[in-house]
C-alpha cells in the first residue's frame, strides 16, 4: 500500500531529512500556539509542541485533501529545544541576543531535545517520542562570534547556530543523535513509522515535495 508523509513544518533541514525515506513527502508548515507552561520539561515541551503541530496539520490537511483507499497517510510534527543550565534557549531576538546566545554556550555542554509526533490518519493512532542529545561548544573567542553572527546563519535557529552548517566549526563534542541536533532524529522516526506498519523504501529519488 501507498505511503505519504505529511510533514508539519516549515524546515528546509527536516525536508531534507525525511526524503531519506525514499517515500512521497507533502510539507505543510503548521500554525500553532508554542506557549508552554515555564515549570515543563524540556522533554514535555518537545513532545507537547510535535504533537500540536501534526494535530493542527492533520486538521487542515484532511478538510482539503480527501482520503485515498489504497493509501496511508502519516502526518508528521517535530519541535526541536535547546537546554543550558535546565532554562530553554529559544531562537534569538536579534544579534544581540545571538552574541548573549553563543557566549553563554562558549566552552559548555549543554542538551538539545528533539520532539516526534507521528498520526496516522486513518484510525488516527498517534506515537510520540523525543530524543536528548549533549552537545559540548569549544571555548569561542569574541571574533569567532562575531564572524559567525554576520553569516546570519544563527538568526532562526534554537539557541543560535546551526549543527549541520557554519556552526559545525563551535562544536567540540556531541553524545547522542546528531540528527536530532539538526531537528529530526531519522532513527528514532524510522522506528515510529515502522510501529505504524511503514516500511520505507530507501529510495531518496522517488520522495516529493
């Protein structure tokens, strides 16, 4: 039987990820409130946050696209948090908070969690899970800061800077998933996908967007 993923979010790096499937992939970036309670945890946050988003897409998506018989449609929600000191670390007002951002990550481990939210349409069977992964910076020198603040690479990402792009040269360690640095652990979702009865192709080229 025919599978297509519904991917409820507006990354170019999640888009990327998930056509390692090999399966045909619709993005439909969600509109959703992430206001969470401050006394959550980060793993709450993430799976909370996923589950909104692939709800609210779900929603949209099915009003306007009726159910095909031979087909299975799985939506799927990710957020992505990171931790320091136990306080989440959001994406950055302007560079200014950028700078306070990576200054404080400077020579310090701190967590990412990555939430995964999976709904299959038809019964409406929903999985959610999350992955912790430690991250360790290398010390960083103002000028190190300040010539990767101006790419304008770490103005739309959690914690201000990007695992899978400039930012790879402030890391010294990581302990976990790397994937789920970058936003969408692809083992942890293969593992869903396969609990919801998908059996991915493997076929990169034959996934759509």
């Amino acid at each position: 039987m025919r599978c297509t993923l519904i991917l409820a979010s507006a990354s170019p790096r999640r888009r990327q990820l998930i056509s390692v499937f090999g399966l045909p992939v619709i993005v439909r970036p969600p509109l959703v409130d992430e206001s969470v309670p401050n006394h959550w945890t980060p793993a709450r946050t993430v799976e909370e946050l996923s589950r909104r988003k692939a709800e609210a897409v779900l929603r949209n998506f099915a009003e306007s696209n009726p159910q095909v018989s031979n087909e299975v449609r799985v939506v799927v929600g990710s957020d992505t948090v990171v931790v320091l000191d136990g306080k989440l670390m959001g994406k950055p007002a302007d560079r200014e908070d950028a700078r306070n951002m990576l200054r404080r990550l400077s020579g310090r481990t701190h967590e990412v969690y990555t939430g995964v939210t999976c709904i299959r349409e038809q019964d409406g069977r929903v999985l959610t899970k999350h992955r912790m992964t430690r991250v360790t910076f290398r010390p960083l020198s103002d000028s190190l800061i300040e010539r990767y603040i101006a790419t304008g690479e770490p103005m739309d990402k959690a914690g201000a800077y990007g695992v899978q792009g400039i930012g790879a040269v402030l890391i010294e360690n990581i302990e976990g998933d790397f994937f789920s640095v970058m936003g969408l652990p692809v083992g942890l979702l293969f593992g869903m996908l396969t609990e919801l009865g998908v059996r991915p192709p493997f076929d990169p080229a034959a996934a759509t967007v």
